[in-house]
C-alpha cells in the first residue's frame, strides 16, 4: 500500500512539472437582448458575439513559446452554433455552420513577434474596428464593408513586438483549389472571373496613450481583386474621453470568397466609402458611446452582367445613422446596456440593401446584459 501511495504521489508530481511548463485558460461571453428594428419584429439578438474559448501557450525556452486558441461562436436565445452578428445583421441571413467560427489556430512567438496559422481574425477589421466607440457591434454599429470579414480562414499571420509606441501586422491567405483536376465547379467558376486571386493584408497601430492612428490595407483571397483600407484617428481628450475619427474605402467586385463563399454577390458589388465620429465617456459607473456616420455607395451591381440585380443602380447614395447607447457597470464583468440608432437613407433601394427592408427612416433599439468569464 505504502509502495502504491508514493508511486502516485511521484506519478502527481510529474504530472505537476508538466502543467507548469503550459497555461491554458476558458474564457467565454454571455450576451443577450431584446432588439427592434423598423419593419422587423423584436427578438433576441447578441450585442458582443456569444463565445466559448480555450486558448494556452507552452514555455520552449529560451524565449520561444508554442500557442493555440480555439473559439466556439454560439446563439445564446436557442443555443445553436454561429450567431446574429449583429454588425452585419439582415433579416433571414443565415448562420454560421462551423464548429469553431471563432479562431482556430495555433503558433509561435518570441523575441521577433508572433506567427499563426489558421482561422484568425482579419487584419484591416481588428484594427479599424477600434476607433469605433460601438466595437462594429449592435444597432449603433458603423456600416459593415462587404470586403470586411471578422475572420479569414486559410491564414498565416504575423504581429511584430511592440516598436516603441507603434506595432504591425501582416497576413497572407490562401485561397480555394482551382485545379481543373481536382476542383469543383463552383471553385472552377472563380478561375473563369479571374477571381481566384490569394488575400493579403498590413496594417500598423500607433498608440502613445494620448493619440491612437492606424492605418490599413487588405484584399480578401477570391475576391476578383477587390479590396479595403481604413484609417483611424483617435484623442484622449481628458482620462475619461475619446474622439475618434475613422474613415474606410471598399471596393467590391462581387466576389467576397473568404467567409462568404465563392459565387458572384451581386450584393457584394459596388464601392463603399465610410467616415465615422465617435465618442466614448467614462461617465458615472460605466461607458456612454455616440457616433455619426456617412456611408456613400457607388454603382452597386455594376459588374452584373444582367443589370437586373436586387440592389443594382449606377450613381451614388448613401446613408447616415446617428447612435448612443450606455453601458452600466454591475461589475467588472457584468454589465446592462441599451443602444438607440436613427438610419436616414437615400431611399428604399439602399435601406433594402442595408436592412432587407424598404423603410427610408429606419430606428433600431437594443437592451441587454452581458457577462464575462
């Protein structure tokens, strides 16, 4: 028994050298609420995308650790997997069927900065979205780019360390087999447009503590060389506040690829160019957030070869949404929200192509409890 009991014990010890030399973390978020829109019913929607994550790192030595995250999307009203991504939400769009529509990935890091590969956020996204006091999240969102995609599959990335006040990122994407021999004739459909291009992407961020600036470029992989840069501008103006000022430039083909698939979208099509004020005000126990925004989009559909498309026309409209919303702080993890927008658009054509309905003035309101762990 005393032989048993100090194999065990040994047994748990190295066991215990083991874990020490990993870390792995859960991490999650909880989010629901009530939304309206003009022209849609209520329903519960998600303010910040419901997740599951695991994510950890391994000691190599020497500096060098190996690193992982996988990351599991859900719909917290019904508990199926993708969700209401409500930055880029239109009634009846579907979900997301991958089992892991977060991140998935594994890498490197050391002393020359961090490398991954796999599904990973894109680039151009994660570093504009922040000069949005809104996160591109909710009613108040700033208007989501078609060649914009949380995250993009197929990818290598690298992020340097920091540099002084600045830091980089860069990303390659590969894009879907066009092989005659082996490729389907959706992915052969790519190669005929000349749409099977890979995706690229850089962006740098520059934050002193008082300024923040970034600056980026991407083209998403099949995408008929289309692409996105966005700029951002943002100032402390005291401890409590920030005044960003964000501006963004699509240029779609109709092919998105990437995330969305591969075929022609003629709701893809078109130029897109954004610019955002925002402000964010540590007031009270919590956060109030605003924004204006202009959105112009020019001669939507005009690569259809039918001229016929849903959304198609070949001037320019726009449209312009005004949002605020507050966030009140229970805890550092816990917190109530309720977001209030005004969408003015040109006229019923763009109001469908934003928000499937036809309604020029749309409102929209949202009210929620988010949780963090």
């Amino acid at each position: 028994m005393k032989k048993q009991f100090l194999a065990l014990a040994f047994l748990s010890t190295l066991s215990g050298v083991a874990y020490a030399q990993s870390n792995v973390s859960i991490y999650g978020v909880l989010d629901i609420n009530v939304t309206k829109r003009t022209g849609v019913d209520a329903q519960f929607e998600d303010y910040d995308n419901n997740r599951l994550g695991f994510k950890g790192s391994e000691d190599l030595g020497n500096g060098y650790k190996a690193l992982f995250q996988l990351e599991r999307r859900f719909d917290l009203s019904d508990g199926t997997l993708g969700n209401t991504n409500s930055a880029s939400w239109k009634p009846g769009q579907t979900k997301s069927t991958k089992d892991w529509e977060g991140a998935s990935n594994v890498g490197l890091s050391g002393d020359f900065g961090t490398l991954r590969v796999g599904r990973l956020n894109q680039v151009v996204t994660e570093y504009v979205r922040k000069f949005d006091p809104f996160n591109q999240i909710g009613v108040g969102s700033q208007f989501y780019g078609r060649q914009r995609a949380p995250r993009v599959d197929n990818t290598l990335r690298y992020d340097s360390p920091a540099l002084g006040d600045f830091k980089l990122s860069a990303a390659y994407s590969l894009g879907h087999n066009t092989n005659k021999k082996s490729a389907t004739d959706e992915e052969l459909d790519l190669k005929d447009n000349n749409a099977d291009n890979d995706g690229y992407e850089a962006a740098v961020l520059w934050d002193n503590g008082l300024f923040q600036f970034t600056g980026g470029w991407g083209r998403l992989a099949d995408s008929h060389n289309s692409s996105i840069w966005g700029a951002g501008l943002a100032w402390r103006i005291t401890p409590e506040a920030r005044l960003s000022l964000q501006y963004e430039d699509n240029d779609s083909k109709g092919w998105k690829g990437s995330s969305s698939g591969t075929k022609y979208n003629n709701g893809a099509d078109g130029r897109q160019r954004n610019w955002l004020l925002g402000l964010d005000w540590k007031l009270g126990p919590g956060v109030l957030r605003a924004s204006v925004q202009y959105d112009r989009l020019d001669h939507v559909g005009k690569y259809d070869p039918t001229g016929k498309g849903k959304y198609h026309w070949d001037g320019k409209k726009a449209a312009r949404r005004y949002a605020v919303g507050y966030e009140y702080y229970l805890s550092k993890r816990t917190f109530l929200y309720g977001n209030l927008a005004y969408t003015n658009f040109d006229d019923k054509h763009v109001a469908n192509y934003w928000t499937g309905v036809d309604n020029e003035k749309n409102f929209a309101y949202q009210v929620g409890i988010q949780h963090k762990f």
